[in-house]
C-alpha cells in the first residue's frame, strides 16, 4: 500500500518513478536536445538552427541542415544567433564575445575582436559587418574583425542604444533593438532611457557578503522606459549621420499620471521591422486602446499612419505583424466577430478562426498558425497565396508551427507521440532534422475531456493501475496554468503532461483545465478576466472539477490540492484562501499575490491604472481569510526571481502569519523565476509529492515506490 495516499502501491516501474524528478530536472523538462531557432536562408538551400548534443547535455551548438544532412557548425554556440540575408553568416555572443561561423563549410567559428563584452551581435544584409551592442552602445566591426567603431552616444547607467526596453517582465515589444537596412547603408536604433523606472534590489539572505543586485523594473501605474527611434548611417569615411524617427503624441516613454490615463498619447514601442519599403513602426498607448502602424522616411525620419486602431478594451496585435509582402501589400491584425483575425491585403482569415503568429512571408505567400475556434487543442500551420487563398498545411493532431525560406517550409511540429520536425520542399518531405530529446516515461494516454457549460477542456490523468469501477476513491489534483501566457491542454506531448503523470502513478487523480484567460478560444474568452484576475479563472477550475467528478465516481471531492508555478502559482495560493470549501491543500511557487507590484503592460491590460482602478486591483490580490477553514498552504519562492519578486511572497506569508493561517515557505537560494538547478528541481518535485499527500491525510512516512526517497 501507499502509506501516504491508503492505495495499492503504483503498478509502474519503481525505479522508474523514483528516477523521475532526476531525469525531470537533467533534461531541463525534457527540452535539451530539442531543435529550435530555425532561419532558412531565402533560396531554401540551408537551414540553420540551435540544438544541444544530447538530452541532458545543456550547450547550445549550432547547427547546418543542407541536403538532407546535417553539419556541425560550432560548439558551443550562444543561447541565440543572427545571420546576414542569404545565411551564409552567422554570429552569436557567448560569455560576451563575439563569434562568427561561416555556413559554406571548411572553416572553424572565429572569435571577432570587440570592444567590450558582446550582447546581441547582426550581420549586415551582406555579411560583411557585425552590429553589436557594448557598454550601452552600438558598434560596428567588420566581418574580419578590423575597423571596430562606435555607432551612437555612450551608453550610461539608464540609458542603452541597440537593446530593446528590458524594464518590464512582460512578454510585449520587439525582441531587437536595432536593425539593418535592406541595403545594409543603415541602422534603426532603439534608445531606451529606464531613469523614470522604479530600482528593485534583490539580495540573496544565503549569501551576506555580495552586493544586492539591482534591476529595474515598471510595476502597475509606475513610469515606462523612455524609449526612441534613430537612424544612424555610418560612411566609408568613420563619419555618421544621425536622423531621429519623429514619432506622434510625444512617442512612447513619457511618464503617464492618473489623470490622463485615456489621453491618446503613445506609451509602448510594440514592433519594428524594415522591409524593402521602409521602417514600419507599431506604437500603443498607455492604456492600450489605442495602436498606430507608421511608415517612416528614412531620409528625414518623418512617419506617416498606415493604420489606425482602437478598442474600448484593449487592441491586440499578433506576433509577426504588422509586415508587408514583397509587392507592399500589408499584413495586418484584424478581429472577425470573436476571432482574433489576419488581413492580407482585402483578405480576411475565414470566420471562426483564431490567428496566433504570422511565422514568415515568401514573395506574396503569408504563413501563419492558427486554431478553430471551437478547439483551441490543435494548432496548425496556415498560408494565405493570391489567387489560392487561406490554406491548412498541417493536418496531424497537435501543435504546429514554422520556418519559412524559398521553396522550403521546416515543420516543427508537437503531437501526442512527441516533438518532430519535418522539411518540406515545394511542400513535399524532403527530409527531418534529428530531436535528440530524452522522452518521459511511457504511460497511459489521458483522458481528454470538453466540460461544463463554457466547454472547458480538459486532460485528466489517472493512475496505470486504476481501474473503474474497483471502488476506490482517488484524492484530486489541480494542475492549471490558467493565464494568458500558456496553455496546457493541446494534443501534444510535453513537460507537463509527465509531470501530470507522474503525480497520477501515486495515487491522485490529476486533472488540467484551460479555463476563461486562456490561449485560444477567442476575444471574449480572455477579455473574462477583466477587472479581475482571479475569480474566472478559479470558478473555471471549479466547474472542471466538479464537471469531471460528474463523469468519473473515482474522484474524492472531499480531497483536493492544486499546485502550480508563477501565475498558476497565483492561482492555486487564492484556491485555498478564496475557496477553502472546495480545495483542501496548494503549493504555489512565485506567486505574484500583489498584481500592483508586477508588470505594467500585462496588468494594466487587464485592470487598468491601480490609481484610477483601484477595485481591480483590490479584487485581483491575494489576501488572508479572517477566520477558517485555514487550508495547509506551501509558498515556494526563488529568491533570486527578477520577473515576480520575492516581495510577493513574503508579504503574502507576513499577512497569512497576522491573520493566523498556518502555512510554510520554501525560499530557493541562488534561484530565478524558472527551477532549473538539478540539485533543486529535482528534490523539488518530491517535496511536492509528499506535502500534498501529507495535506490530503496521509499517514507519515513514505510510499512503497520510493518516490519519495532521493533519485
């Protein structure tokens, strides 16, 4: 018997289940020695991408698919690379210097002479130059690694040229911070100016003697990064011209008080590109109903509106736009009715479906994924060609995306057998680049299930030796996500439907549900969460749950835990505290319990500017019950977590410690917002095992597999 649960002994292989937090914690999830960051070059002759040399070994090496054959280009290479127009190539910063490989074959990588340490080196369109970013400045550095020169001003403690706003934890704005003109005669710079952003210190109690360091981060109604556009055009000569991109109502970065919380005034630098016909620039305002697309001059910086849009809510746009064809013809977002929509031209994505990311254009083609809207469990890939139309490339269960160059697409696709990559010429196979993934035990597939009046799907996981009908009764376990980042019931297999498992072969019954908030299901879906954080997506675990017990008598409502990390994190800590009559015990890692003290963009899209919405935010919080039932509760929080704070959960402990709810904190010495150390990702996971069975009612000691004993 499991003396924590009072059920048989699970049926899987002992050993196998006490090595799986181990092996969990190794593979970093099972993710290392997956092939990602794929570029094809534009004649689709070369495809490059990233990929370590085995399941557990961690070094990103690069790599060169020509063929039908793959060849090792460097080892090791950085955690990203960039590379000029035709991927001939390719550099990348590591342990801050600079690096070049070419892609023809028969030389080894050469590290390039830079001024400083390296962050975010680029070709130029002819690979003769490298832009890199030192010391808060732009650089360029041929190829060859002579004529290193300064681009822009020095940077200083607040200011940076060439890297994007990195101010805010949340997930908006370009990834870069400078580009290259087609021809390569130019630079568009972003000038970031963090002055006005709230300094954080995070000090690490395990280690007195270091410094704390610091960062800056916007919180909910505190000021946003001053952020600028220039254009800079470097001379044969070592001179420069310099011409600053002149943005409308005062451009993104001005301080936003209260009382113009509406004002049209541009506070978010949300995309840039620049494309054959010049810079396109996306700017939001603070409150995000309102976004411009601009087209800018390069000669005088002058910008003109190509598209304007508003919402009374909130205007999203999706990953990938807005862009243009290679004829000028706009790719834009769009809403069809409750569909977040794509227009190519006068084009329009079919009705009832749900657009994620524009992947890449060739010539006129557009590739994009997207999702019915009735099943947000498979996502496909998509292309829109004149004259063809809209058109599903993808056709197996699962999660799909791409990489496009030429006459070739790479498939990357994620199905319930695993991850597996496919290059397709003139849309036919011609080849598979190797996943070298270690893959989670085998188990029995779960249940998916679509539940309740708002047809929530589901996953529900039972035990390998279950079997209905038996009469025995298995304590539930919660395993959301719930937020807008993430969903976690899809027809593919990943990370966390092992975990899911692994927690089922010890005797719970574990179920996952994407509720309100989620990925997918339209506008209206996500929008349900505003003004409150919490409450919908809760009562959507609720419904689930008890949907799911409706269907299956195995599961013992009477008792429940939840677990979850960062904003499942959040949700499992409120599970206990707001609905103790439902749920009976949660872990919650980095929860951020006081949405005024996380990102400014992802929380003021929901509930506005604390000063001028308090309510929202007083709703959202996490607070103590004033009297019972107090549910077993465990915080868990890496202290040296730069995305949700630490603050969080200490001030949530110190108000559960006033009102007298018993609960217990685990801080993570040394730790950021992911747990990927071995030594605490694996230990970890036990822990969680054996609290939850502990909270349910189990009687002490540990379960017959072992699980529970060091892996």
């Amino acid at each position: 018997m499991n003396e924590h649960t009072g059920l048989p002994a699970p049926s899987a292989d002992a050993a196998e289940l006490r090595g799986f937090p181990r092996r969990f914690a190794r593979t970093r999830r099972f993710s290392l020695g997956a092939p990602g960051q794929f570029t094809v070059s534009p004649d689709g002759e070369r495809v490059l991408f990233l990929r370590s040399a085995s399941g557990t070994d961690p070094r990103p090496l690069l790599w060169l698919y020509r063929g039908g054959r793959e060849l090792l280009l460097a080892d090791p290479a950085g955690p990203s690379y960039a590379t000029d127009r035709e991927v001939r190539l390719a550099a990348w910063s590591r342990d801050g210097a600079l690096w070049t490989v070419r892609t023809t074959g028969g030389e080894p990588p050469r590290r390039i002479s830079a001024a400083g340490p390296v962050t975010d080196p680029r070709p130029s369109p002819d690979g003769t130059r490298i832009a890199y970013v030192t010391g808060g400045a732009l650089h360029l550095v041929r190829a060859d690694g002579t004529d290193d020169r300064r681009l822009t001003p020095p940077g200083t403690g607040t200011v940076t040229h060439g890297l994007p706003d990195r101010t805010t934890p949340g997930s908006y704005g370009p990834a870069r911070g400078h580009r290259w003109s087609p021809d390569g005669d130019a630079l568009l710079v972003t000038r970031v100016d963090s002055g006005m952003v709230p300094l954080h210190h995070l000090a690490d109690p395990a280690d007195p003697g270091t410094p704390p360091r610091t960062v800056r981060r916007s919180m909910a109604g505190t000021p946003t990064a001053g952020t600028s556009l220039h254009l800079y055009f470097p001379d044969a000569s070592g001179g420069v011209r310099h011409v600053p991109v002149r943005l409308p109502h005062a451009a993104p970065g001005r301080e936003h008080p209260p009382g113009a919380w509406h004002a049209p005034r541009f506070a978010h630098l949300l995309a840039v590109e620049w494309d054959t016909a010049g810079p396109l620039i996306t700017l939001q305002s603070r409150d995000q109903r309102t976004v411009w697309t601009l087209a800018a001059d390069p000669a005088t910086g002058e910008t003109v509106p190509l598209d304007r849009r508003h919402d009374p809510h909130w205007v999203d746009v999706r990953p990938g736009t807005p862009r243009r064809t290679a004829s000028g013809v706009p790719v834009l977002s769009r809403t069809r009715g409750d569909t977040r929509a794509l227009a190519v031209g006068d084009a329009l994505t079919p009705e009832g479906l749900e657009v994620r990311e524009v992947v890449g254009t060739v010539a006129e083609e557009v590739f994009f994924t997207a999702n019915e809207h009735t099943d947000p469990t498979e996502v496909h890939v998509w292309s829109h060609r004149p004259g063809t139309g809209f058109t599903r490339l993808t056709g197996t269960p699962g999660v799909h995306t791409a990489a496009v160059g030429g006459p070739v697409l790479v498939l990357d696709s994620r199905t319930p057998d695993g991850q597996r990559v496919t290059v397709l010429r003139d849309g036919r196979p011609a080849g598979r680049i190797a996943v070298l993934t270690e893959q989670p035990p085998d188990g029995p597939a779960p249940r998916f299930l679509v539940l309740g009046a708002r047809r929530l799907h589901t996953r529900l996981h039972l035990p390998s030796w279950h079997r209905p009908g038996d009469g025995r009764r298995l304590p539930v376990l919660l395993c959301p996500y719930g937020g807008p980042a993430l969903q976690v019931v899809t027809r593919a297999r990943a990370w966390y439907t092992a975990v899911c498992q692994w927690f089922a072969e010890h005797g719970f019954a574990v179920l996952a549900a994407d509720g309100r908030g989620t990925p997918g299901r339209g506008i209206a879906w996500q929008r349900a969460l505003l003004g409150d954080r919490l409450t919908p997506a809760l009562d959507d675990q609720i419904d689930a749950l008890h949907a799911a017990a409706g269907r299956h008598d195995a599961l013992d409502l009477s008792r429940v835990a939840i677990r979850g990390w960062s904003f499942s994190g959040y949700l499992a800590a409120g599970a206990v505290l707001r609905r103790p009559d439902v749920f009976h015990a949660a872990v919650a890692g980095a929860a951020p319990a006081d949405r005024r003290l996380y990102d400014a963009y992802g929380e003021e899209r929901y509930l506005g500017h604390p000063q001028v919405q308090p309510e929202g935010y007083a709703r959202s919080s996490l607070r103590p019950r004033s009297a019972g039932p107090f549910r077993p509760l465990l915080l868990v929080h890496g202290l040296a977590d730069d995305n949700v704070l630490p603050v969080h959960t200490l001030r949530l402990s110190a108000a559960l410690l006033a009102a007298g709810h018993p609960h217990a904190v685990l801080p993570l010495p040394g730790t950021g917002h992911l747990v990927t150390g071995e030594e605490t990702a694996a230990p970890l996971l036990r822990l969680e095992l054996d609290f939850l069975t502990r909270a349910l009612g189990g009687s002490p000691g540990r379960a017959d597999s072992g699980a529970a004993a060091a892996g």
